[in-house]
C-alpha cells in the first residue's frame, strides 16, 4: 500500500475527537487505509454500499448502530444515512466512548451552521487515490519522471500503480462502477446511456469552455438534466469544475465551465485509448487534466481551500487554472510541449496586474504539486 500523507493527521484527529468524517472518491479506499492504520484497534465496520444490507441498519428512516464494545465504528458511504445532519449532530453530542468515522464517496449535504462546526472542529479529511506528492515521498525524482507517462496515461489509482500490466483492464472495470456511482441519499442517475455519452463528450472536450446547452443537444437531454447529472459527478469526485474567473472585463466570458477529470485513467477509458504519448494527439489536454487535478487534490490533502477558476475571452485568450485564495491572485498554464517559450496574454497581465503568473511544465511541474 503506498504511503498516504494523512496517516499521522488521522491518528492525532482520532485521538482528540470522537467524530471523523473522511471524504474521497470511492477508488481511493478510504476504507481499507483506515482499517489498516486501527489494525490493532477494535473496529466495527459497517458497509452501507448494499441497499440489501442498509435494511439492516435502518429503521423508520432513522439509522441505528446495533450495540458495540469496539473503540472504533467506521461506516462505508455513510451518504445513506437517513437525516444525516441529525445524526451527525446526535453523534457531536454524544458521550459515548466510540470513536465514530464515517466515509463519503459523494459530498454530503449538511447543514450551514453544522458545516461551520465541524471545519471550526477539524473534523474533515480528503482522501483520494494517491497524490503525486504522495507518490514523490516514496520515491527517487529519476523514478518518478520516468513514470510521468504511466501516471499522465493511466492515472493514479493505487491498483494500476501496483498492476501495471493490468492497468487497461482495471480502468475499464473501474469505469463501469462510476457509471453505476454511489450517490447521495436522494439522487440517481435514470439515464445511464446519456450519462456515458457526455462522460464522453466531456473527455474528448478537457480544458475547453463547456455550454450544457450543446451538450444536451448532442445527448439528447435537456439543460437542466445535464447539469444535474455533472453536479452529482462532481459530488462524486470524478469530476472537477471550473467556472469563469470574470470581473466585468471587456471580452471576459462570464457564463461557462471548464470540465476536468478526478483521474486521468477513468477519462482514457472513457475514449477508450491508452496509447503512449508518441501515438496520440491530445497529449497537451491530457498533461493540463493531470496538473490541474493533481493540483487540486494536493491542496484539499492539505488542508487549503482557494477558490479555482479558468479564465477566457471571446477572442480566445485562455488561463487554465486560477487560484484565488484570501485575496491573491495566482494564474496557470500548463504546457506539455514546451518547444517555445510562452507568454500569459497580455490582456490578462494588464487587466489583473497583481496576479502571480506560472508556466507548468515538465520543468516546473515537480514544485508546483508538492508546495504549497
């Protein structure tokens, strides 16, 4: 199992509270890095993924722990539990002596003020398959370069990282899972056909501004569904989306998203295409998917929470990625490959003068997904 860099921060937040909520995707096995961090700890495990199962646990919309002597209660998509915000606030308050971990695969709807208590209480943590900071740790920089093109084709999923002669037929398995995901108590996807298909669209149209309205025309939904439907995926954490950076500037776009992917891999299986970097053509999409991805797992791993953003006019000027964090400003973009030197528009430069500007490439790559 490769290192993660919140073993130590999980053990210490155990210590000190009695309620952990853990969310990730569910490749990332969340589960299974717990279990093994309290293998010698007492742990009742409760696996809500079965709606079978949940019929055990539920009773009269309300979700009842059957009696225990563990230490530990950790409880698998704990997004069924009926009125979740009651129960986590039931569980805030309780004086039993468990510790209670409960793991998401999609982001919970809470409550404002319960929300504020528990970032106020550090009682959050993301987990999602391993991280290139992670996978830095363990390893040389000669390594780790030699294995950007397996990562930026394959993607990070521990399994492929372990299995790499395996890495096509895992992702494809992996895919048909997300297609069926783990939502949150009251959603669905209906459409399963039409979902794959903009999955799709989306994976041959990364870091290009996206209109749902050309999507549901091409699927044959309407607006509202397709919205919907990538709301859920990104709740899901297969998704990333990021809206406009616009302050009113001539030429700036105001409405759009920029659509990328939580893995590299589940979005080549998606095109079906796993083929080296010499016998394709979309490796410049593909390098901005993984930096940006990366990017922003790092800093949910750590703890920082910026607003991210891509920018763009109607003349077709374009910033990848936009960091807005406690009032600074920091633009991105990523270039694969780095034949000639590349400028940030002018336009940009001259409308935000204070931003911090980066060129991301296999340079400069190694320090901006491991410092913050």
């Amino acid at each position: 199992m490769v290192k993660r860099a919140q073993e130590t921060e999980i053990l210490e937040k155990l210590k000190s509270h009695k309620l952990l909520l853990v969310k990730g995707p569910e490749q990332a096995k969340k589960e299974e890095f717990i279990l093994e961090l309290l293998t010698d700890k007492n742990v009742l495990f409760i696996d809500l993924s079965d709606i079978k199962k949940r019929k055990t646990y539920f009773s009269e919309d309300q979700f009842e722990i059957p009696a225990h002597t563990q230490a530990f209660v950790l409880i698998k998509n704990a997004q069924y539990i009926p009125n979740l915000n009651q129960f986590i606030e039931n569980s805030i308050a309780s004086t039993n002596n468990a510790n209670l971990i409960l793991c998401f695969a999609f982001e919970p709807e809470l409550d404002e003020l319960l929300q504020e208590v528990i970032q106020f209480n550090e009682l959050e943590i993301n987990i999602y398959p391993p991280t290139f900071s992670e996978l830095a740790q363990g390893s040389s920089p000669a390594k780790i370069d030699s294995d950007l093109h397996q990562r930026i084709i394959f993607g990070n999923q521990e399994e492929v990282i372990l299995n790499p002669e395996m890495a096509e037929q895992i992702l494809l398995d992996k895919l048909e899972d997300v297609l069926k995901t783990q939502l949150g108590f009251g959603d669905r996807i209906n459409k399963i056909n039409e979902m794959k298909r903009m999955l799709q669209l989306l994976a041959f149209n990364i870091g290009e501004h996206v209109s749902y309205n050309e999507l549901a025309v091409k699927i044959g939904l309407d607006n509202e569904t397709v919205e919907r439907y990538i709301n859920l995926l990104e709740k899901a954490f297969i998704l990333i989306v990021l809206p406009t950076w616009c302050q009113d500037k001539r030429y700036e776009l105001k409405k759009s998203h920029s659509i990328y992917f939580v893995d590299n891999g589940l979005r080549n299986a998606l095109i079906k295409n796993f083929n080296e970097p010499d016998f394709r053509n979309d490796m410049p999409a593909l390098w901005t998917n993984w930096i940006i991805s990366e990017r922003v797992k790092f800093l949910k791993i750590k703890n920082q929470t910026p607003e991210f953003f891509f920018w763009r006019t109607h003349t077709r000027l374009h910033i990848d990625l936009i960091e807005f964090h406690d009032g600074h400003l920091r633009a991105y973009i990523c270039d694969w490959e780095k034949r000639k030197p590349l400028k940030f528009p002018k336009t940009f430069t001259e409308y935000y003068p204070n931003a911090k500007t980066t060129i991301i490439n296999k340079s400069t790559y190694w320090n901006f997904l491991t410092r913050l």
